[in-house]
C-alpha cells in the first residue's frame, strides 16, 4: 500500500466522522428546538369554561381542571 493512499484513505475517514458528527449535532439542535416550540395559549373567554368555543383544545390548567370536573 503506498504512502499517498494511505494519507488519502485517513483523511476521507476523518472528513466521514466530521460530517456525522456535524449531522448529528444539528438534527439533536433541531429536535431540541421542535420540542421548545410550543405557543403560549391565552384564555380567550376571560376564564369562563362553559362558554368557550375552544374548551376541547385548550391547554390551560382552568379549561383541564373544569373538563375533568365535568366529567
């Protein structure tokens, strides 16, 4: 095996390893940014369950605690 080959074998898999590397950080950036991306919600009925319109998709602890109640 020639010295030449040798050096240009250990560079490709040098070169291999930083492009994984650099895959796998920026997928586990990407899901950590997913993860965070959650809007904020906001009561759109002035905290009054019964007459919301949204009570089904609402996230907020008043519209959870009042769904279960009336369970």
């Amino acid at each position: 095996m020639s010295k030449k080959y040798s050096e240009n074998r250990r560079e490709f898999l040098r070169s291999l390893g930083r492009g994984a590397t650099l895959g796998l950080l920026v997928l586990g950036g990407g899901s950590l940014m997913k993860k965070g991306d959650k809007p904020i919600e906001t009561c759109v009925s002035d905290g009054i369950c019964s007459n919301c319109s949204d009570l089904k998709a609402c996230g907020l602890p008043q519209a959870l605690s009042y769904r279960q109640s009336d369970s």
